[in-house]
C-alpha cells in the first residue's frame, strides 16, 4: 500500500561540484555534466532515477560551469508538463546585495530557504547529480512514509561501495542508526551492529529541514556537508532512519553498482566496468532505461579504409555517428561523430564527441575531450615521459587530453 503521494515530495538534485578533481575535464563543464558510456551525461542517471520513481518535481542546484549542463537539461530533460506542476528545473546561487557561491551542500539548501520554506511539499529528497547508480528513491520515500521519520539516510555497505571513501560511517541495527562518526575519527563497532555509509540521498521531512537550516543559519552551514547537518543537528533530537541501497525493495535490477567521481581515475574506471564480460552496472534494463539527449546522428559503422584494411571494433561501446575507417578500436568508449581513420589504433580509451584519430596514430589509456584532431602518426598513451611533458598524466597512468587541444604543426 502506497502511503505517500509522490507528488507530495519535492526533488533537489545537487550538482555544485567545483570539479577541481576532475580538471581539465571540467574546465568547461560541471562535473554532472561529464560525459558516460559514450552517449549520456553523468547527471542523467540521478533524474532516471526520479523519472522511473515517479517523481516530476524536480529542481537542480547547479553552480560552476553550469552553461553545458543547463544546455542538457533544457535539450534532454523539458519532458514535464508544467500545467500539471511537473517540472525540471536548474537553481543558480541566489544574487542579493552581492554575488554569492555555495560553500557546500548544506549551505546551498540554506541559501534556497525562501525556495524550500514557499514549497508546499511535505518531503523533500536530496540527492547528488555527480554520482552514478540507479536506485528506486520511490522505495525509499515510502519506507520514510512508513517510519513515519523526519530524515532517512540512504546507506551503502563498504563492500557494495568497493573500498570509496566515506565522509561518515554509520552504525545499524536493522534501520534504526545508533552512531554517526565523521570518517576521520574512527571507533570500534559496537556489538551486533554494521558498519555502512551514506550515498548522499537523504529524505526530508521538508518542515524539519526548514526549521533545522534557519536555526543553524548562514555561518553553522558554511563548508557543511548533509551527513554533517544530520549527525549535527538532527541525530537524537528527530526520527532518522537508514535505508539500505540494494536491498530487496524497488524495482530497478539490484545491481548494487555506485560510482563516485572523486578524481580522473575513477571517471576513467567508471567508464571502462561497462566494457566488462558482465557489466556491474546494467544500463541494458528494458523498464529502466538511461534517458539522455542525443542529437539525430547517423548510426555508427566500420568501413575499409585507403589501404583496404577492414575497420576493427573488439569490445567497445561506439555511439552514433561514428565512423572506424580502417582503424582498430579495442576496450574502448567512443562518443559521437569519432572518426578513425586508416591504420590508426585506440585501445583502453575514451573519446569525447568530435575527435578525430589521424592515420597510423596509437592512442593507449587516454582521455581526449572533445574536438581534439590527434596528427597522423602521433604516438599517446606510449612514451611516458613524453606524455608527461605535454599532457596531465593520472595517479596510474592515465593520459588526459583537454578540448580543443592543438597539437604543434
């Protein structure tokens, strides 16, 4: 039995991210903006997840390099019908006697106060625009209803997180929370409990989280992360709740796959799981599927190129208009309009929309942003010091190549 009414619940994704981790990816772009699996935008997963939940109002908080992601949203995302007060909606920081930035995800709920107080929703569901996962939020607003609770935190186990950092641990007994520790004061585990995470979705009862940010106001919020405000200002003074990701509720497949983009390596390993035998994540569910924007391109194709050699594709994920003339391609993701031309070679690589591989060239473990033209046979991914000199160069090895990137003549 349905005990809350989705249209009751309000939706805030935050994509403020300054993307400084993920530079120079992100010297044009949000990081939810960042493009995945060749055709969609990291932030697409957060509002699938609210579209197959059934939610239709919500807003995104977006802040640096926002333009892309705006463009997205209104191209991708203006599916709602506004007469029925359904809605996808970008937030900038609020401009009043002078410009203002959030310093953090409890700052920017603070600064959108007039917004959250004027709403008339009795829930409000937070969740991160920068992460990749798919998860029922229905599931977990109506075990909120259930509890009758004022905050559910959503949790994943350290084991399903695969060895990520948490800001928090937390400690279960069934549901109910009994410690919430800042990560950089480690204790023991009392007997009998878990030891789990959150995954930053939170679910609000809108009043309380009203009345909690005014009374810790501008400066109490300042830096302050969700997990922080719960364990804060609300741990032992209101119902708080855990609800555990992956469990047996909702009905996306249980894959457990959450991914976050705490720097290029993950972004590059993030990209790479979908190329793996059984993918951890199952972006191929037929009632499920990752809405995006895709501008009308041509289908991909191989073709022979000058010297008759066959285009070669082994193990990729290529999208539409994209063309191996010639070339090989192997484990690799290949965005829109990419073209390959004769003899060229791309193994374990991510190509962004609009590059293109000169004749002869090897390209081995690089990131190439968008509209880059790599010469006719330029060598990357293979002599690491020279790699360094031009490129940055990830923490194992990971060439990264920033848009619009000129080589010398």
């Amino acid at each position: 039995m349905l005990l809350h009414n989705l249209n009751e619940t309000l939706v805030i994704v935050l994509a403020i991210g300054d993307g400084k981790a993920l530079a120079p990816l992100t010297a044009r772009r949000a990081p939810a903006a960042l493009s995945y699996a060749g055709n969609y935008r990291v932030i697409d997963f957060a509002l699938t997840n609210c579209m197959h939940s059934g939610l239709r109002r919500i807003t995104v908080f977006t802040q640096f390099n926002a333009l892309s992601l705006q463009n997205h949203l209104r191209d991708g995302w203006s599916i709602f019908n506004t007469d029925l007060g359904e809605f996808v909606t970008a937030v900038s920081p609020p401009v009043n006697e002078e410009r203002s930035t959030y310093s953090g995800q409890a700052n920017a709920l603070f600064q959108n106060l007039y917004f959250l107080d004027g709403s008339t929703e009795d829930t409000v569901i937070v969740v991160s625009g920068e992460q990749i996962y798919r998860m029922d939020y229905a599931a977990a607003i109506q075990r909120h209803a259930e509890s009758n609770a004022d905050v559910t935190v959503v949790t994943i186990d350290r084991e399903t997180a695969d060895g990520v950092g948490f800001s928090s641990h937390l400690t279960l007994d069934g549901e109910q929370i009994q410690a919430i520790v800042p990560q950089d004061t480690p204790q023991p585990l009392p007997a009998g409990t878990e030891d789990v995470g959150p995954m930053e979705v939170y679910v609000f009862r809108r009043q309380w989280l009203v009345d909690v940010l005014k009374a810790v106001g501008a400066e109490g919020t300042r830096n302050l992360r969700l997990m922080d405000l719960v364990r804060e200002h609300m741990f032992g003074k209101a119902t708080v709740i855990a609800y555990r990701f992956g469990g047996k509720y909702g009905r996306v497949t249980q894959d457990r796959y959450w991914r976050t983009l705490r720097n290029l390596d993950d972004y590059y390993d993030a990209n790479m799981d979908i190329l793996k035998l059984e993918p951890p994540l199952d972006i191929y569910q037929a009632d499920w599927p990752i809405r995006t924007y895709q501008m009308q391109r041509p289908p991909a194709r191989t073709v022979p190129g000058r010297s008759c050699n066959e285009g070669i594709c082994v193990n990729s994920v290529i999208a539409g208009g994209t063309v191996i003339a010639g070339g090989g391609v192997n484990h690799s993701v290949l965005g829109n309009r990419v073209y390959i031309s004769d003899g060229a070679t791309v193994e374990d690589s991510i190509l962004f929309t609009g590059t293109t591989v000169g004749e002869g060239a090897r390209l081995r473990r690089v990131i190439c942003d968008r509209n880059v033209a790599i010469p006719a046979w330029e060598q990357i991914g293979i002599d690491p010091k020279r790699d360094a000199e031009r490129f940055h160069v990830t923490p194992t090895g990971v060439v990264v190549i920033p848009s619009d990137f000129k080589f010398d003549e």
